[in-house]
C-alpha cells in the first residue's frame, strides 16, 4: 500500500493513528449537551439523503483541473492543455476527458477563497465552514468544531444498524465531532477493497465467539445497565457515550445492510471494473454500496495532492485514474436512480500558486480553489465564480468556506442557521454565514 505525504511529512497511515486518538481523547471525557435553538430542518427541504466527500488531500491544483487558464505566460499555464466539454464555454484540464463528456452532470465551483493558507487550518475551514480561532501549523489536526460529517451523524442517527458517518482510508485532519462527542466521529475503513482479502472489522463476529456467548454478553451488559449509577447525571457520567459506543458496535455486528454493504466482492466483475480495479475506484463503488445501504455521509480521504514538485508528471499518472473512477460514480449513481439524492464533492483545502516554482510544482494557495459539486439537485453544467486571467485569485462571485458549507448543510436539510452548546454552555453558531450559494439550490 502507498503512504502519500504533505510538504509537512505525515502520511496517510500517520493521520488515520493522529486522527483516531484525536477524536477518541477528547469523546470519552465529553458528553452531549446541546440542543439546537433553530430546528434542524425548519424551512429547508433534503434534496440529499446522503453525501460522498471526496477529499483530495494536500491542496489540489485548480490550474491542472477544474480552472486551466490557456491564455496565461506559460509560467502560469503549465505543462497542460484545456479542452472543451460537453457544455459550450467550459473548458477543463486534457487528462480528464470523461468528465469533459458528462459535464452536463455537475457544476464547478471557482471563486472559493480563504486565508488559511496551510494544511491544518485550511482542512479545518472547509471541514466545518469554521476558521481555526487559534494560528495552526501546516500539520495539525485540530478539532475546534463539529465537522459536516459529525454534525449529519448528529441529525441524521444510525441507520439500518449502520453509523451515519464513515471515513475511508482514514479520517481527515479536522474530521472529526469536536463537542457534539466520540459517538458522532465517522467509522473508519482503513483497509483497501482493492484486496482479494479486504474485510471491515467489527462487521462481523470473530470467528472465535459464537451467536450464544454473544447474545449472552449483551444480555449480561443490559442488565448492568439497569442499576443505578453513582452519580445520576448524564452530563457527569463518563459511562454514556462508551454505552453509545457499545450500542453501535452491537448493531453493526448483528445488522444484515452492513454484511451486504460491505461485501464488495459480490460485485460483479464490470462493474468494478468500471470503477478502476485501484485502492481509490474501489472505495468510490464502496461508498456507492454504502449510499444504498443508507448511509448519510461518507467521506472519501485520497492523500497525495500536495505537488511542491515534479507536478506534471505526477499528474499524468493520477489524473486519468481519478477522473475515470468520479466519472463512473456520476453515470453509476444516476443509472441507479440515486443521483437525485446523493450529494457528491470533490475538493480539497485550498488551490495552487500561479507561478511553476524551480521544482515544476505549485506550492499552496488559498486565493482561488476549485470545488465540483454533483447530485441532490445541482444543476449540471454550471459554472459558479471565476478566477482572474492568470487564475491568481477569485474576482467574480466570491464566496468563502462558510457558504460552501452551508450549501451542503441546505441541501441535507440541516439548518446551517442554528446555534449549538458545548458541554460546558457555551454556544456555538454551526455557521457564521449561513448563506448558501444559490446558483447551486
């Protein structure tokens, strides 16, 4: 298996340990104490029943993909050409001819700008639609506020004993539940379906304990449950979310969508084949399994966008493969109906320098940014914003993190106008600007 690193040196398996003991140090000494001043839904109609977050970790280049600026000095153009799609006016990077063809079925987000320009902070910005409140390193993971994902695990609940909220390979760096606690942070998939022996763990009951020792446990458990505790209050008893924990892991052992949803490899051979028989096509048809299955969020974590150097070349190999799989997605998702109602993102924190450094590399930034948004009502073929002649910044239809965010939330149903409390009483807006951007409604 490849370990992709940032500029900062983690790797993947570094961020999935990092993360993990993250969310888990703080969950368990945390308990949920908030309620929503606003209703969860009031005036916002779900279009998305669930949502797939593909999160190109590292800063993808928004000049080799969603932005080519084929007029630009050569310094700032690069190494690649711009082709035409399917939709008159819009051109994409050459190595993504596939989502050339199917234009028509998403839009392109390119006037996002924020000032986070390194890896901790931006992740945290468009992970939760919050600004860190503090100065962040490049290579932090900080958990200041609830991710999206945690807060549609939150509102939405388990599902067909499944948890609402999943992370593959690995949680992002600002992933997780922060306040809302450790029951709300995603299930973590780290292993790769592209295996012959790929297997989720904790999906199934080790071969070692039988179905009678088993139910017996819980049964032993349960009653446990029913006496009385030394202090009555939930808030001060750290037993509740470890009991949630439990609860989860009980249901997902025991349900029947998880076993189905899991077993990629009753899939038939064309379809994966479709999806690209890689670590990352195959974790997009498992996130297509897990929509069926009902899964609200999913989020999709692919390291190795950070190209301070050799960009070109990288790109070459990368970019067919990952336009081959979103592409194959988009058609799979729509030919099975579930297109109208599953929400698709392709993003990462920030975009890339306009000037080629000394190494053939962009290095960050956060004055421009690509972002594609496909399903739950997008309409296709829509460009939203523009960059200047030289991709340097957005000029035209600026917007931030914070509407990004509150679009996603919007067409999940979740009002991005409502205020939560943190265990200790203090309250927090789960989206300064709830503005969405209504181009994308």
């Amino acid at each position: 298996m490849n370990f992709y690193k940032n500029c900062n040196g983690q790797t993947r398996r570094s961020a999935l340990q990092l993360g993990l003991a993250g969310f888990i140090g703080t969950g368990f000494s945390q308990l949920l104490q908030l309620r929503a001043v606003a209703g969860d839904s009031v005036g916002h109609a779900a279009k998305a029943k669930s949502c797939i977050l593909i999160w190109l970790d590292g800063g993808p280049t928004h000049y080799e993909t969603f932005d080519p600026k084929p007029e630009a000095p050569s310094e700032v153009r690069g190494e690649f050409n711009a082709i035409d799609t399917k939709v008159p006016g819009i051109q994409i990077c050459e190595h993504m001819p596939r989502l050339a063809s199917i234009a028509d079925k998403f839009s392109i987000i390119r006037s996002i700008r924020h000032e986070q320009g390194n890896h901790g902070a931006g992740n945290h910005y468009m992970m939760t639609g919050a600004p860190p409140r503090i100065p962040v390193g490049c290579g932090a993971y900080v958990s200041f506020h609830p991710s999206m994902g945690a807060v549609t695990s939150y509102t939405r609940g388990n599902t067909n004993g499944l948890p609402a909220y999943f992370s593959a390979p690995a949680m992002t760096r600002s992933g997780g539940p922060s306040f809302l606690g450790a029951q709300y942070a995603p299930f973590v998939v780290p292993d790769d379906p592209n295996s012959d022996s790929f297997r989720v763990r904790d999906v199934a009951l080790p071969a070692a304990i039988q179905e009678t020792r088993f139910t017996d446990r819980r049964a032993l458990r349960s009653q446990i449950d029913r006496l009385p505790r030394i202090n009555e209050k939930a808030a001060a008893d750290p037993v509740v979310p470890l009991d949630e924990y439990y609860k989860q892991g009980y249901d997902l052992v025991s349900s029947p969508a998880a076993q189905k949803a899991f077993d990629i490899h009753s899939e038939d051979a064309a379809t994966r084949d479709r999806y690209g028989r890689n670590s990352f096509g195959q974790r997009m048809l498992l996130a297509r399994r897990m929509v069926e299955a009902g899964v609200p969020f999913i989020t999709l974590s692919e390291a190795g966008w950070d190209h301070h150097g050799d960009l070109f070349n990288a790109l070459r190999k990368r970019l067919p493969t990952f336009e081959n799989s979103i592409a194959t997605l988009l058609e799979d998702l729509e030919q099975r109906g579930l297109l109208e109602s599953t929400l698709v993102l392709v993003l990462g924190e920030f975009g890339r320098t306009p000037k080629i450094n000394p190494g053939a590399g962009r290095d960050h930034w956060s004055n421009a940014m690509s972002v594609m948004m496909a399903g739950a009502g997008t309409p296709g073929g829509v460009v939203v914003g523009a960059t200047d002649r030289a991709g340097y910044s957005a000029v035209d239809r600026v917007l931030s993190p914070e509407n990004f965010v509150s679009t996603v939330y919007t067409k999940l149903g979740i009002n991005p106008d409502q205020i939560l409390y943190t265990p200790q009483g203090r309250p927090a807006h789960l989206v300064s600007d709830p503005t969405p951007i209504h181009e994308l409604m």
